[in-house]
C-alpha cells in the first residue's frame, strides 16, 4: 500500500492544482504519509492540499486526507460519521477491526469507548499526576545531569529517548530493572529504516513481547496493589463493572505511544524549534517554557495525522468520500491553517494556541495531554536550569520514520552551561 519511493505513481496525484503562470502545464499534487521526502517536511504539501485540495484521495494508498482546521476539528466531533474502530494508522498491522489490541479505547466507537474511557478515568486521575510531579523531577535530573558534564549533548539520546519512558515506567509500576526492556521494545515498534506502510518483523515481535511483559505484570499486580496507576486500573468500577486483564494490557500498551512516544518527540521538536528562532529561544530559557510547549505542538505537533473511517457518505466542498473510507485528519496541516492562525509558518511565543489540534478534539481528546504537558515543562526548566544557550548539529541530525508522527531520532547538540 505504499508508494515505494519518493514519488507517486500517476493514479495517486489526484486534484490537479492549478499552474503558476499562464501557459505552464499545471502539477498534481501528491501526499502520503508514507514518502520520507514528505515526512521531512510536510508543511508546503499541508498548504498546497488546505488552499486547492482540501478533500484530497490517494487511490495508491487507498486514503482520503482532510487538511484544513474547520475540515479536521469537524471530523474529530463528529464520531458518528467518522468512526475510531479500525485505528488511527494506516498500516496493515495496525488497521482493521482489531486495531483495539494496539489502540485501546481510542480506538472504540460509544457506547464501548465511554465505558473504558470512564474506567481508565477513575485510575489515570488528576491527582495521580499531580501527586508524581516530584518524581518526574527527580527522573528528569537523573537523566539529563549525567550527559551535560561536557559540551555535547543529543536531545534524544541522550534525554528524551529515556525520560518519557522512565516517567511512564514510573507511574504504572514498571521495575525499575524493567525499564530499560520496556524502552528498547517500545523503540523497536514506533519506528523503522525502510520506506513502505508495513512493519518489519522485528516490531511484530516488540508488540509481542511487549504484551506478554505486561501481561505478567498485570498478573503480578492482580496479587499484590501498589500505589501505582496498574493497581488502581484493577480497582478502577463502576458498580460491578471493572477492566478484564486484557483491557488493561491494550491500555498498557497505548501508554507506549501516547504516553510515551508523543512527549519524546514534542521535546525534541521543541528543541529544534527553539534553536531556528533565537529570539523565541532567548524568550523560552528566559522562562516562557509553557509557551514555547504550546507554540511547538502547534507550529510542529509529535502527531501528524489521526485516522478514521467514514461510515457513510460524506459530502464535502463538492466531493463525495464515500461510506467505509479511510480518512486522515491532518492536524499538522490544521496548525498550520491560516484561517485559523495568522502567519501560521511563524513561530511566536505570543500567538493564541488555544484553536490547536495538537491532542486532537472531541470524544477523542488525549487523555493523557495533561501528564504529557506536565513531562514536557519539567524536563525543559531542568535542561535550561543548566544550559544557557546552544545550537544543533544540523548535518549529523536524524528523523523518525513514521506515519503519523513526526520528530527526530537524533538531535546532536553543542550547549553553553549556565556559569
């Protein structure tokens, strides 16, 4: 289902776009989330889809893409007509009626979705994240003191690959002899080398294992509570009801992604960010560390895209997408919508974030985008306590492959300590 290369076949440029001067032959456009010349940056195609291609298809990819703001917080609203059941990426393994053994209850249509929803609400509470502040303090100076003793120092290998995880390990009651398995296999699933829309066995086997550590653990836990957020998914009722070990395993295994994988790359899109707008970076380590967070999840959101399928016909700006489609909702795309923001390719810690996607809309709205905001401010005022300025090595810097998520897998950096 993927294209295969940095360019389309002739089938998948669908709505022609209009030429820039008369006489010249006018250029399809062409987006997948699968083209790593796309994922690099996204944003010119995202402006190119929003003005002249608002309701976009790839017949290559089998997909519909919504890009504009109005278009996509619509769509996140409206459950009833764009469904969560078959997942929110596109790839085989994760696409399809049993895409809830990956995604939980994200990946659930009411009434199911609002029953797991509450249930995981008793136990992922407001209190249980306020009550690990502390903690998350602790597990980021562990993490990003060792690695600041010199000059050089990578944002994500050296930080944010580890401290996320840790955070998550932390407040479900992972071992901490545990938590360096559950990093490599939680790394070996979000990502991979090889452009295409499959995973490589390796993942597989990641997912696998991964389900069989929680599994246990959950069996363990079923024995003995802890004050940790897998006791309190084992506690958590509503009358008689209660979470099967099985949901609380999928919902273990969301928390890789969205727990995980998200506040990793929006601290190293921050990072990036701050270092291409010196003026928004002076700001930033001057102390507006909350709005440089907000400004980075709109400007450049860890997630790209969410998927949903239509279940019936559906008209809009003129085109029909018909029932049982796949739809992407490109919420990158909708940050960067200049209906919405003004000069939305600038990045400016003054502008009003409140109209962003970042954590989607809805029924769907993250759950955990408070603990995730939380994460982000901490590890952020710990590294500027300690550094004072610094610049990324741009040439030796990596990206993350993904579908719908964007960040990088390296960020070497030379950093100015704090006299």
């Amino acid at each position: 289902m993927g294209n295969g290369g940095g360019r389309a076949p002739e089938q998948a440029r669908s709505f022609p776009l209009g030429a820039d001067e008369p006489g010249d032959i006018a250029v399809d456009t062409f987006y997948s989330p699968f083209d790593f010349e796309i994922q690099d940056d996204p944003y010119p195609v995202y402006s190119r889809l929003r003005e002249e291609s608002p309701v976009y298809r790839n017949d290559k990819d089998d997909f519909w893409a919504l890009s504009r703001h109005a278009d996509v917080i619509a769509a996140l609203k409206d459950a009833n007509r764009f469904s969560s059941v078959n997942g929110l990426r596109l790839e085989p393994a994760f696409w399809g009626p049993d895409a809830e053994k990956f995604f939980s209850f994200v990946a659930m249509d009411p009434p199911r979705h609002t029953r797991m929803r509450g249930l995981v609400s008793r136990a992922f509470t407001a209190r249980r994240v306020r009550e690990l502040e502390p903690r998350i303090r602790e597990i980021a100076r562990d993490c990003v003191r060792p690695h600041l003793d010199g000059d050089a120092f990578d944002m994500m290998t050296d930080f944010a690959a580890r401290f996320p995880t840790d955070v998550i390990s932390e407040l479900v009651g992972v071992p901490e002899a545990d938590r360096g398995k559950v990093r490599d296999l939680g790394m070996a699933i979000m990502y991979r080398d090889e452009e295409g829309d499959d995973l490589p066995p390796e993942a597989l086997a990641a997912i696998g294992a991964l389900v069989g550590y929680y599994t246990e653990l959950t069996m363990e836990r079923g024995r003995e509570r802890r004050d940790d957020l897998l006791s309190g998914l084992l506690d958590a009722a509503d009358g008689t009801d209660r979470l099967t070990p099985e949901e609380i395993v999928g919902v273990l295994i969301l928390l890789v992604g969205a727990g995980i994988e998200t506040t990793m790359l929006l601290l190293g899109n921050a990072w990036n960010a701050a270092w291409r707008h010196p003026d928004a970076r002076a700001a930033a380590f001057g102390g507006r560390i909350g709005d440089w967070i907000e400004e980075t999840l709109r400007w450049d959101p860890p997630t790209q895209a969410i998927a949903r399928t239509t279940t019936e016909d559906v008209e809009l700006h003129g085109t029909t997408i018909p029932a049982d489609a796949r739809v992407l909702l490109l919420t990158g795309s909708a940050n960067r919508d200049p209906r919405v923001f003004d000069d939305p390719g600038r990045f400016d810690l003054d502008r009003d974030t409140s109209g962003s996607l970042a954590f989607g809309n809805g029924r769907h709205h993250c759950l955990g985008a408070n603990l995730g905001r939380l994460e982000a401010r901490i590890a952020l005022e710990e590294i500027t306590g300690l550094v004072a300025d610094f610049e990324i090595d741009e040439p030796n810097a990596q990206r993350i492959r993904s579908s719908n998520n964007r960040g990088f897998a390296t960020l070497p950096s030379r950093v100015t300590r704090r006299r």
